[in-house]
C-alpha cells in the first residue's frame, strides 16, 4: 500500500496541500516556505498562485533563492503577488483560468498576458507546473527527507472539461509528479466534510438526499449535484451533475468593492490593489461584526511620507448589502438565465470572465438545464447544501443563497434544503483530497459517478457546400455520461477512414446534460443545439505511406487517473493511435 | 565538564566546534554589528514592509491632526499586527484581569511579576494588577539570507515610465 499520500488544491488565487501517512495516519495541511521579501523565507498556509518573472539584475543574486532552488529566475507566491502588483507587466496570475480558456493556444507562451516583448512568457501549463512543484518541494522540505510521495490526488474544478484535465495532467508531468490522480474540486470538499463527521454521517444524511456542493472560490464558481442513493443496505454517494465553468468568485467581489470606494479618488495601480486587500479585510470585519455599521480603510501613498498621504475610504454595511449580497447573489427566479453582454466585433482575446455576476442566476440555470434528473419538477431539488470556498466565511452570503434556493423550492412544491456544516473553507479541498486517496485504498464511502459529460465527435454529412450556409454537423457518441475510471467504450463500427500522413481533425462536442445517449447514438445538428458545447478539436496524423485510406474504429477510455483518451483501432491489423486534444485553438 | 565530553561524542563534537569557532573568530575580526543584530534588522524590515513603521516614526507628526495621524496609523496597526501574529505567539503573563486583585505566591518568578508600590515584607503578596504583561510562547522568525545586507531595510523605489 501507498504510504505517503499528498492532495493539492491547484487554485486560480492561492494553492493549498495537504499529506498523510497511510500507515501511522500523520500528517496535515503542509506549511509552505515562500518569498515574502528578496531573501525572506517565509512559511504560509497558502501559495498564493503567481509568478514574477524577474528580468536580470533586478534583484540581487541569491535573493529569490528557496531552500530547493538557489538561483530560480523567477518568485512563487506572496512576494510574487506584492512585488507583482507594481510590476504587473511581468505578473503571471489566474494561470489555471488560462488552461480552461477554448480559444487560445494553451500550451502556448502566453502569460503574462500583457507583458513587453522582451519579457519571456511562459504557457499557463508551465505557471501551472511550477505552483506544482514549489508545493511538491514544501512537503519534502517539512518531512527534511528526499522521498517522492507514492500517490499525489490532484484537485480540479468539476467544471473542467477533458482538455483541461489534460492539460493538468500535463503540467504535473513537467512538474516530475508521478501517481497523479484527478479528483474534482467540489467533491473534494464532501469528503472533507464525511472525514470531519466521520461516523455521524449516516445520521446527517439520508437515502434520496441530493446535496448540492456551491465551491466558490477565488477565481471560479463550481456546482455539484451528489446524490445519496443505497445499494445493499450501504449507503452510497454518486455526483449526478457538475455546472459549467464560470469565470466568477471572491476575487470578484473584491475588486467591485474596490472599483466603488475607488470613485472620485486618484489612485494609481498599486494604490488600487492597496485598496482591494483593504476591501477584503473591511469585508471580512463587517461580516464577522453584525453590530458594525461601517469600516475604514487606509491606502497609503507609495512615498516614505505616510502621515498625511495616506487616503481614507470607508465601507459601509449598506454598500456591503448592495454591491456584494445583492450584486453576486440577487433574489431571482429559478428560470431566470445568466445575462449575456453583447460582444463587440473586435473584443480582445482575454479571460472569458462570466458576464453575469449574479451566481444565483447561474445556479438557477444550471438546476433548471438539469431537467433530465428533476423528477418532473421544474428544476433538480437539493435537499441539503454544501459551502466551500473562503468567501462563504460571510455568512450573510450563506444565508442568502439558501433564502433564494428556499424560494425556489418553496414555489414548486419543494421542502426547505438544510446546510450541512462544512470543514475549514479554505483549506477543505486539499484536506478532502488527501481523504480521497485513503478512499481509494478501500476505506470509508467513495463518490462514484464517472465522467460529468458525454462526449461526441463531430460528424460532417456528405452534402454539397453552399455558400454562406454551414453544414448541420451530426455528433456520434464516443463516450456516454458517467463512464466510470479505468472503462472504456467500443464505437459500433462505424466508417472511419484516416488518410495516413495527413493529420486527421474530428470537431469535438461535450454535453454535459444529456444522459440517455449510448455509444454510436448519432444526434443531428449539434452544432445548433443547445445541449451541445463544442470543444478543442481532437486530431492525429498517422505516420507511413502518404495518401493511403485506413479504415479504424474508435474507441473511449476514462484512463484511472480520470482523463478521456480517444484510440483508433486499425479495422484490419494491429494499427492503435491516440487521438489529441488540440488545446491550441477551438477552431483547428 | 569532562566527563560529559567523555561520554558523548556529539557533544564533544559541538565543544570542538564551539571551541574552533571562538578560534576563528579571534583570528579573523569580530562580525559586523549588523550580522551579529540581523534578525532585529529583519523584523525592522518586516515591520516595515507590512505596516511601514519606519516611515511612520521618522516622520515628523506635529502639524498634522490627529485625523490625518490615525488615518496612517491604521496602515501601521494593522500591518504590524499581522507580522507580529506570524512571527510571535503572545500571550499575557499574568492571567487575571488587570483591576483585579491578585496575589503574589511565595517564590513567585520575578522576571514575569514585576512588584510597584510599597513594596516590602515577604511574600505571599496581596495587589491589584495594573499590567498583565506579555510572553512569548512560540517564535517563527523568516529564514534570510544570507548574501544580502540586513542593513537595507527597504530599498529606495524608482518606477519607470
């Protein structure tokens, strides 16, 4: 059996991990030395996910150095995030925002995303990979020996789609982490609830419960919907529904706090970030305090004179009630959509950030699209609900979510859902994953569920082209809804031909709603339809002869780490190929 | 002393060591006053850093309202606070509450109860408590290293356009 098991929170504003001994049941959330000055070593709970790419000179030698690395060419986490704030031209942040974003060349040099030309970029994945194996290097550090942890679990949003997850994967391989498993974030943090409640569980949860999992975190809001079912008298867990990814979360908040205070005041960048810390820490009091009526804020000038430079703001409890608990979770209806601006013909290719700040118009969508498991209702009824993420520490935000989710079920004939009491919100899904790796290992209740989508490739009819008009696409399905780890699914044959030295594309769709498809179910026109989000194509070129036909069949496997692989087996002969996610670009 | 060099190696060890040291530093000259006080010179710099404490005592505070001093003495508050609840675990060391009475044991530990007033006879003491004092529990002092020069307690700041 593994001994040393770690789980990471990977997350798009701070990074967490946490460890076991499998064998003595040690171990704990890992404190991680970081830079907090040039030649400062500090410890924190938290990796604050940036990276400063520090041009040469610009501090003296050894000053980044961390005790792994003597000479890094760049700074991880708290002093990254400070110094960053006055250089943001060689900032990298939100990396993990990065590798969900479609339209983009992922595993291109792309960050940071506004830096000069003479600042040498590096690809989401690769931010991705450091924030990986600075946490790595922690652990070992804490143990004081040089020993590889036998199995890592590796949270990602269940959000991700098979590309992201991927791309993940990637990152932890040009980390060096080996026995990496997937493991999705919202779920991560129902098993650090089941481990805090350990055998209570079975009173605080009954059969026909579903439970709801609302994660937000600094960066993205991530929904779960966990049904309680039996089976031989054992009670079992499986995820029904993940949410789709949105760009939205406490950093958010934040920084609309701050862009309001801002008004009629003169501050430059660094001030203005000044002032988002402020923001949340005002915050933060006014919601620990419900006697408070207002909080001040200091932002000092960037001189050595502080006296007198400094600016003062004040954040009231009204602006609170109106910006951040009506702004992100307004009373609106269940069937009330997330709003869309209207896109302008020449938008910049940034992070596709939620339009809608409303996250209970994206929870109401995101219950009502789930009609195929609603049992004839208007929308899926939680039954209980599960916070995660630092912002829910408001409680206020808590209690008003439950309040519209209450009115909701209230209106069509639901009863009332009950909060169960989570585990510590920051640091829950790295605890949780470390929790799931003693799971794996046979003990305690699993989640099962398998994929949160089914997967199809794209099918062009043959039909003569008219100008102006693109050709309904039909979608065949190569992978249904919750294939479980370590399966796979043989296409019906089908007449696929790759061409041999040419590289093949297949348009690749996922639904993340339709459940009843099985494999080789041909859908018409899911280009058009709604329940279908196209995703990066999937191609291969096949090495021989050039020009020659291959009849193959396809096939699906959700590989044990969780990550969808698409094979084409040769019809005739041996011939096995792996099909790419092209992450570079949604159009190929 | 000798017998414990005698039966334990390590410690041996760390008397040669200790004993080389002194050696050396002889021979060579003493160290620098800002190595020998450098970690009182990084949480200058920490303090600094996070709550700009320096700037705020090298200022000159008179002709400005104490408005204008509280406003900057939040930035200080609250930036030292947070470094001085990472770097120490504080505790009070009296436990009582201060205005209470409290009284002074026999052999009571004079580094942490400081006598004032009509201080005479012996002990068990009856008093109030004017100051419940402060000790520290736990210390976590940053890693520096130590190539750069603990004397730069922030650098001077030049933004280019």
């Amino acid at each position: 059996m593994a001994r040393h098991v770690i789980g990471i929170d990977l997350g798009t504003t701070n990074c967490a991990i946490s460890w076991r001994d499998l064998e003595e049941g040690s171990g704990d959330v890992v404190s991680i030395p970081q830079l907090t000055a040039p030649g400062t070593v500090e410890e924190r709970r938290l990796l604050p996910s940036f990276i400063y790419l520090a041009q040469e000179g610009e501090f003296p030698p050894g000053a980044l150095a961390l005790p792994w690395d003597k000479r890094p060419a760049y700074a991880t986490g708290e002093f990254a995030r400070a110094h960053g704030a006055k250089v943001v031209t060689r900032l990298v942040a939100s990396a993990k925002s990065w590798l969900s974003h479609t339209n983009i060349d992922r595993t291109g040099a792309l960050l940071p995303w506004q830096a000069p030309p003479e600042v040498e970029r590096i690809s989401p994945v690769e931010a991705s990979a450091r924030y990986l194996k600075h946490l790595v290097e922690s652990w070992k550090a804490s143990l004081q020996k040089d020993s590889d942890a036998e199995e890592i679990i590796l949270t990602v949003p269940a959000s991700f789609d098979a590309a992201a997850r991927e791309l993940t994967m990637q990152a932890a391989g040009q980390a060096g982490l080996q026995n990496v498993t997937l493991l999705e974030e919202p779920q991560a943090a129902l098993y650090a609830w089941l481990e805090k409640i350990g055998d209570g569980f079975r009173k605080q949860v009954k059969v026909g419960d579903v439970i709801l999992v609302v994660d937000v975190g600094g960066g993205t809001t991530d929904f779960s919907l966990i049904a309680v079912t039996e089976q031989n008298g054992d009670l079992q867990l499986t995820r029904m529904a993940v949410g789709d990814h949105i760009l939205l979360g406490g950093d958010n908040m934040d920084l609309t706090l701050a862009h309001h205070l801002a008004q009629g005041k003169n501050l430059d960048a660094w001030q203005f970030t000044a002032l988002t810390y402020g923001c949340r820490e005002a915050k933060e009091l006014l919601f620990a305090d419900p006697k408070l009526k207002k909080a001040p804020i200091s932002i000092p000038g960037r001189g050595s004179a502080l006296i007198g430079a400094t600016i003062k703001a004040e954040l009231t409890r009204d602006d609170l009630g109106r910006i951040l608990v009506d702004g992100f979770i307004p009373k609106a209806g269940v069937t009330e959509l997330p709003r869309t601006a209207r896109r302008t013909g020449l938008t910049q290719v940034g992070l596709p950030y939620a339009q809608d700040p409303g996250i209970t118009r994206h929870l109401g969508a995101f219950l009502a699209r789930q009609s195929r498991i609603a049992e004839g209702k208007a929308f899926v009824h939680p039954t209980a609900i599960l916070f995660n993420g630092g912002v829910f520490k408001a409680a206020i935000l808590k209690q008003r979510l439950v309040e519209v989710i209450n009115d909701w079920l209230s209106r069509d004939g639901g009863s009332p859902v009950r909060e169960l009491e989570g585990a510590d919100l920051d640091l829950a899904v790295a605890r949780g994953a470390v929790h799931y790796a003693w799971v794996r290992h046979g003990h305690g209740i699993r989640i099962r569920g398998g994929t949160a989508r089914a997967y199809y490739v794209g099918v062009e009819p043959a039909m003569p082209s008219v100008p102006g008009f693109d050709p309904p696409i039909k979608a065949l399905c190569v992978a249904p809804f919750g294939m479980e780890e370590g399966t796979k699914a043989d296409v019906p044959p089908q007449e696929f031909a790759l061409v041999v030295g040419e590289p093949t594309v297949f348009r690749f769709f996922a639904s993340s709603v339709r459940r009843e498809d099985r494999v080789g179910d041909m859908i018409d026109d899911a280009a058009r339809n709604e329940e279908f989000e196209e995703v990066a194509p999937i191609e291969t070129t096949l090495s021989g002869e050039s020009g020659k036909l291959v009849p193959v069949n396809l096939q699906a496997a959700v590989t044990e780490v969780g990550t969808l692989e698409l094979r084409c087996l040769e019809k005739e002969g041996g011939g096995r190929w792996k099909l790419e996610m092209n992450v570079r670009t949604k159009d190929g | 002393m000798a017998w414990r060099v005698l039966i334990s190696a390590e410690f041996a060890g760390e008397v040669t060591e200790g004993l080389e040291l002194r050696a050396s530093a002889r021979a060579k000259k003493a160290a620098p006053p800002e190595r020998v006080h450098a970690s009182g010179l990084m949480l200058l710099a920490a303090f600094q850093r996070e709550g700009r404490l320096i700037d705020f005592l090298q200022q000159d505070a008179g002709g400005y309202s104490d408005e204008e001093i509280g406003a900057a003495a939040r930035v200080v508050h609250g930036g030292c606070r947070k470094t001085l609840a990472q770097f120490f675990d504080l505790v009070p060391a009296a436990q009582t509450a201060e205005g209470a009475p409290m009284t002074v044991p026999t052999g009571f530990d004079p580094e942490r109860i400081r006598l004032t007033g009509n201080v005479s006879g012996k002990p068990p003491f009856k008093g109030t408590l004017k100051h419940h004092g402060w000790i520290v529990t736990g210390v976590r002092m940053p890693s520096i290293s130590e190539t750069l020069d603990p004397r730069v307690i922030t650098p001077a700041e030049v933004e280019l356009p």
